[in-house]
C-alpha cells in the first residue's frame, strides 16, 4: 500500500490521503453500506485520473470514482482507490448545451442554468447535494423524467478515461464506437419494459453509432471515468400548473394516473399516507394517498383535460412559481418523511426501493408489496414517481435480521422480473442489486455485458463487484446495524 501512494504522490498534482479520518469519511455514502479504501486520490485535473488509473492497474489495485456520496447502494464504495472528482466542477453553458464537469453539483448548475432562463431536466430530489458524474452513474432522472426522460435521453457526448487510462470522446471517437457495436448482442424480449431504468448495460438505448455514449450512462464507473460531459440543456417553461390530488383509495389513484399519462403531464407523483400526514395542510380524515400532476405548457388545454378525467379532489391547484415550489419540497422530503416515521432498529436496509414495472402493472406491484408484508410480516412505506411506474418502498421490519433482507429482496425482484419491470429505475445496481442482473436480462444480454466489460476495463479495475458480479453482495459490508 506505501509503495502505491509513494508512486502515486510523486505524479498526482491533487490531492493523496490515505490517513485513517479519510479513509472513514470514503467508506460509506447514504447507502447503509462500509467498505475502508486504501487510498483517496482528489484529481487536480485528467492527467492525475489517467496517472491514477495506470498505477492502479500496475499495482493490480481497484479505482472507484465517488461523486457527492449520496448514492443509495453503495456504488462508489470499494477497497482500493477512491477517486473524488470534486474539483472538476467546471460549467460552460452555451445556448442548447452545456458542458459540465462530473463534481458539478446538480444544485450550482440549476442556478447557473437559470441565470440564461434554462434548464437541465434531470431533476433528482437530492438535486441540492448530488453531482453530473453520478447522475451520469446511475442514469438518474427525477420527477419530470416522464416528460423529459432520464439521463440517458439528455446527454450528448462524454469524455472517459478507461480501465487502460486512454482518454476516450464518445460518441466521437469513431474506431471506439465500431468497437462497441461490434460486441452488442440483444435479446429484447429480456428487456424490462419500462421507460425508465438503470439496470445493468443500458444496450437496447444504442440505436446508431451516435448513441454509443449511452453505454457510460447508468455504469456506474465501471466502464470509465467520466471527465467532462455535454449535456442538452431547454429553455425554462414559461407556465407551469401543478394539481394536489387527494384520494381515498389507491386503486382509484392508479386509475386516474393511467388516464392522466395520456395528456401529456411533465410530472405525475404519488405519496402514500405517511408522507401526506406530515404535510402543512388538513386533509380529509380518510385520505390514503396524494398525486401531484404537472404540466409545464398549453397549460389551460390541459387544466380542461385533466379536471374531466380525475376521479379524486383536487385540493390544491398551484399557478404561482413560489407555490409550486414549496409544494415540490413536500414531496422531495418524502425519503426524510420516511425516515422520521420509522425507529432506526426498524429501518430494513435500502435494496428493494427503487424497482419501476409497466404503468399498466402497477396494480399488481401494490399487491406484491401486500404479499410481502403478510409473507414476511414487515410494513412499507411508498411514494415516487408512479407516472413511470417506479415506486420507492422502504420497508419496516427487523433490520438485524440479515437472511430477512435478501429472502425479501429475492422473492421481490422475481415477482417485479415476471411482469416485465426492472429491479432500479434510477438508483443503479450497487452492492445492493449487481448479482440480480443477470436473472433480469438472461444470458444472451448478460454476456454482451461482460463483453462490453473486457473491451472498456480489461483487468478489471474500475468498480470490481458492481454489474458484473461475480458474487453475492446485497447483506455484506453492512454498516454496524
């Protein structure tokens, strides 16, 4: 281990810590996940990434890139090299793009963005704290991805540097991309039929030689490190309207927010009771569930649309910036909300909160979650992004019962698998989720992955242990619960 840092402080202009507070802070991010690193290197500028990538790969060492650490299931924790791209916090914004630097943080690049009236649709609740690189990791998305899609569909170009430390523009780099393309076997009936998800390899998103930067988008650093990325940028709508919805059961919720996706909203939410209760506003005694609908143009076509196909009250119908606003926080706060309401003793790990099925499924996910509440006597608590028929589920139950947490998560994953979902929607893989992977795309699928793995990262360097997995990972490294 010396010898390594000795090598990499003589060519890193940046930063080299392997002192024990550092290696505490970097062995854990929101997941409930530790693993101590040996060395964390803060990278000045490429050229110390591309050093620290080619002495990783001399000493047989693995590289993992960290963002913000707000990851969920521990994606940027690993026993090697942790690589903090903090400083590459650049921002350029011309008038349809904007290139950024992965340690930008989400929140800095809203403002900068609405200074010159636009912006980067991507909108995760934890926008304020996440970085670009590890929205680009995960391929995260947020509330209006139902309009404005993921990131996957709102990145134009990236610049890596590879498990060899070759610096690498796709899609532009021509000789690359024929690469890649040459190694894509699909089999889509194996693909989940979802508009969103951040499972595995995203290779049914490569259309043409133009699209093979989306292969980065959503792996999790295990493909390469992101340097710089060119992202689409839009113009600042210039009305919004957002409806609160109240219903009395949820069966009603599901059917009006099937209907409602036809006419064109940018945001369709869902919040269970728990998150409603700790609302500032009285609601009626009875109330199960909320949705929040938005739409962001032809704002009074659709205001008539939608008020003729809801079946549940509208308590709330927001036109005003300020209001639409502190409304969106409620919700954003549901994670908070969730946490609040359930003892820490009781809080079951997150690996199971972030699957997404057909919109015309839903129904059944509602009663896969009762399955599992009677089969393995837990409690849930449910909200998110139901418009894309992802739902975030924190479970309350035994949280020392380890074989509880991966019986739940197997039995879970194989019922959301048959209905032709995905195990992430935007949370991405990790500890958590990697050895479910190949269940959920099949051989075929599974070992252009791995192809895909050999020809980016042949040593396996980058990430070891995330997407292509070789072993169980989902209740090991837990942090002392």
């Amino acid at each position: 281990m010396n010898s390594i840092k000795v090598q990499l402080s003589k060519v890193i202009k940046g930063e080299v810590h392997s002192e024990e507070e550092f290696k505490k802070f970097y062995s854990v991010d929101a997941s409930s996940y530790q693993i101590i690193p040996k060395i964390i290197v803060i990278p000045k500028n490429e050229k110390d990434v591309i050093n620290t990538v080619k002495i990783a790969k001399k000493f047989k060492t693995s590289v993992t890139v960290r963002g913000a650490g707000t990851g969920l299931v521990g994606s940027s924790l690993n026993n090697g090299i942790i690589l903090d791209m903090k400083k590459f916090d650049s921002i350029k914004i011309k008038e349809k793009y904007a290139i950024v630097g992965p340690g930008t943080i989400k929140g800095k690049l809203d403002k900068a963005l609405e200074k010159n009236k636009k912006f980067f649709p991507p909108n995760p609740s934890i926008g304020s704290f996440c970085s670009v690189g590890g929205m680009i990791g995960n391929n995260s998305s947020g509330s209006r991805s139902l309009k404005y899609g993921s990131m996957i569909d709102n990145v134009i170009e990236l610049t890596i540097i590879d498990g060899n430390g070759n610096k690498i523009t796709l899609p532009n780099n021509k000789n690359f991309s024929n690469k890649i393309q040459k190694k894509i076997k699909i089999n889509n009936k194996k693909i989940p039929n979802v508009s969103k998800n951040s499972s595995g390899y995203r290779i049914d998103k490569i259309k043409s030689k133009n699209d093979i930067h989306k292969i980065i988008i959503g792996s999790e650093g295990t493909l390469g490190i992101v340097t710089s990325a060119k992202l689409k940028i839009k113009n600042i709508p210039k009305k919004r309207i957002l409806f609160i919805i109240e219903y009395n059961s949820i069966k009603n919720a599901i059917r009006d927010c099937v209907l409602v996706n036809n006419t064109n909203p940018s945001a369709i939410e869902f919040v269970d009771k728990i998150t409603l209760q700790q609302i500032d506003f009285k609601f009626e005694s009875n109330a199960k569930c909320l949705l929040f609908v938005e739409y962001d143009e032809k704002t009074n076509q659709n205001n008539r649309k939608f008020e003729s196909i809801i079946s549940g009250k509208i308590v709330k119908k927001l036109t005003k910036k300020q209001e639409i606003h502190q409304w969106w926080k409620y919700r954003d706060s549901s994670l908070f909300y969730s946490l609040k309401n359930i003892k820490k003793e009781n809080r079951i790990p997150h690996v199971i909160e972030d699957a997404a099925v057909p919109i015309d499924k839903l129904s059944e996910l509602f009663s896969i979650l009762e399955k599992i509440r009677k089969k393995f006597k837990t409690k849930s608590i449910v909200y998110g992004h139901i418009g894309n028929g992802n739902l975030h589920v924190r479970l309350i139950g035994e949280r020392k019962k380890l074989s509880l947490v991966k019986n739940i998560a197997t039995y879970y994953f194989d019922e959301i698998i048959k209905i032709g979902g995905t195990i992430t929607a935007e949370h991405g893989d990790g500890l958590a989720r990697s050895e479910f992977i190949k269940k959920q795309y099949g051989d075929t699928n599974y070992q252009t992955f791995q192809e895909i793995k050999k020809l980016f990262d042949p040593k396996n360097i980058l990430n070891p242990g995330k997407i292509i997995s070789r072993q169980s990972t989902i209740i090991k490294n837990f942090e002392k619960l």
